[in-house]
C-alpha cells in the first residue's frame, strides 16, 4: 500500500498531465488571412484587399484580379506603383486620352471618402483638351486654369499624334485648360464643355519635356490613420478592422483576432513568466495537492 508521500507524488504527477493536457496555450503566430501582395505591388496597411484588412477608411477601394486595381465610381484604375514612404499610388486610367491614344469623353470621379483620404496630388494636372470658347475654365472660372511649367496647348496639339485631330479639324488650336483635381471634382466634362482630358503626374519636373516624354497617370496621396497599428504589427500581427462595426482589430490568424496585439507576440523579460504560462499553472497544482495533504 503506497504511502502518504507516494499518494500525493501520484496525484500531483496525474494532475499536473491533466493540466498541462486540457490548457489553451496562446495562439502561435501564423498566417493572417490577410493577402500581402497582389502580383508584384506589395499590399500594407493601410491597404488591404481582402474584406476587415488594412484601415476601414480604405475598404473595397482596391481589387486584385490578375493585376491590382483602385475602384472609383467612375471605373477601375490600373495601380502601377505604391510607395509607402512617400504615401503616394500613382494609377492608370485605361479610359483615358493620352499622346498617343484619342480616347472617348470620360469623367474622373471619386467618393467623398476617397476626395478626403486619398486625393489626387498637387503635382497631377488635369489637361481638359478641345475645349468650346463658352466652356466655364475660360471664361467665368478661367482663374482655375494655370501654367503648367510653360507648357501650352499649341505644343500638345503640336507634338501629340491623338491631339493633333483637333488642329486638322479646326485649323487651329482649340483651348485647353491645365488645372487640378478639384476642378474636375465639381464639374463633370460635359459642364466644363471639353471633349477630352489627360493627366500627368510629376510635374514639378517637366519644363523643357516635351508630351511624349510625360508621364501619364493620376498620382494620389493617402495618410495611415493613427489607430495603434505598429503594435500589433510588432506581436506578429495584421492590422485590420471588424467588418460589422468597423473597430481596429489586430489580425493574428485564421480563427483568433484581438483587440491591440496577438497573445505571445512582444514578450518582455518581466512577461515570460506569467500566469497563464503552463509552469505557473504547474507549480499552483503542486501547491494546492500540498496543502490538502497537509
């Protein structure tokens, strides 16, 4: 017959197997369901292209079928780039004009989310091109015309094969109108009475370039919300949001979401012993299978 000492050895023993057995250890880091990447851009918060990824301000602006695309009411934008330490994207329009493609008349529109979040630069013109002698920009709004670095509508009727249509047409150069995004913002083409409009981006730096060397596209700028993102990020983790109430949540698998940080992500020297460690819980059986054999 086993002694007292035994006893309490064997129970202890079954005990702590039974402990150890049955508790739920913190979810190791994994996977988020969240994808990173779509084809070779890569997808950061506060983006995201999965539903509860990325910043709620961005949802379902971005889709990614074969290549990633910036959804607007007005149609899907090719992304070309995203710089995430400058905070811009630079898209394509496939519906727009350019030097080398007359296309037909199109309107850049945006939600009012997107106008605040991720407006188009300052260094995006808009060229509102074959414009009627009556159109708004020229004569009531004509201050929201500007130079654009000396260049003017004779050069792109001039040097661009798609413009050149209009001077042929009318045997001379009908107005155009380089402005901002604001402009075509509150006023769609068919009220600013031009028949076609480009854009190009970085053009700061164009005077002396001639439009076959512009960069055609829209570049916009967005801002990362300050919610708490970087520490969840710094316990293994993807920033995301609840797609019912739209709240932070921190991303750290398939199945288990947490408020600011994952469960055993950033473990400081005071924190790797704790009480949910399966040690402790060890040690407090041993304790308690003790103290009634005492």
């Amino acid at each position: 017959m086993p002694t007292v000492a035994q006893a309490a050895l064997l129970i202890t023993f079954k005990l702590s197997i039974f402990i150890i057995a049955t508790l739920q250890l913190p979810p190791a880091l994994s996977l988020t369901p969240c994808r990173t990447s779509c084809g070779s851009i890569a997808i950061n918060y506060p983006f995201g292209i999965d539903d509860g990824c990325g910043a709620p301000q961005f949802r379902s602006m971005l889709n990614c079928s074969a290549d990633l695309f910036f959804v607007t009411p007005s149609g899907g934008y090719k992304v070309q780039h995203i710089d995430y330490d400058k905070k811009t994207m630079t898209i394509y329009d496939p519906a727009m004009s350019t030097c080398s493609i007359l296309q037909p008349r199109h309107d850049f529109i945006m939600t009012e989310v997107q106008s605040v979040t991720i407006p188009p630069t300052p260094d995006t013109v808009f060229a509102l091109l074959n414009c009627s002698v009556d159109s708004p920009v020229l004569n009531h709004y004509k201050n929201l015309c500007f130079d654009f670095s000396g260049h003017s509508c004779d050069e792109l009727y001039g040097a661009c094969n798609a413009f050149r249509v209009f001077h042929l047409l009318t045997n001379s150069s009908p107005p155009c109108c380089f402005t901002g995004y604001d402009t075509v913002k509150f006023m769609k083409m068919n009220i600013l009475d031009c028949t076609h409009y480009t854009t190009v981006v970085n053009t700061d730096n164009l005077r002396g370039i001639g439009p076959l060397d512009w960069v055609y596209g829209i570049k916009l700028s967005f801002t990362v919300p300050k919610t708490g993102c970087e520490r969840c990020s710094r316990s293994g983790g993807t920033c995301g949001y609840d797609t019912e109430t739209e709240v932070m949540t921190c991303l750290c698998s398939s199945s288990t979401n947490y408020t600011r940080e994952c469960a055993g992500g950033s473990i400081s020297a005071c924190d790797r012993i704790s009480s949910h460690s399966p040690w402790a819980f060890f040690h407090v059986a041993i304790l308690l299978v003790l103290s009634l054999l005492l």
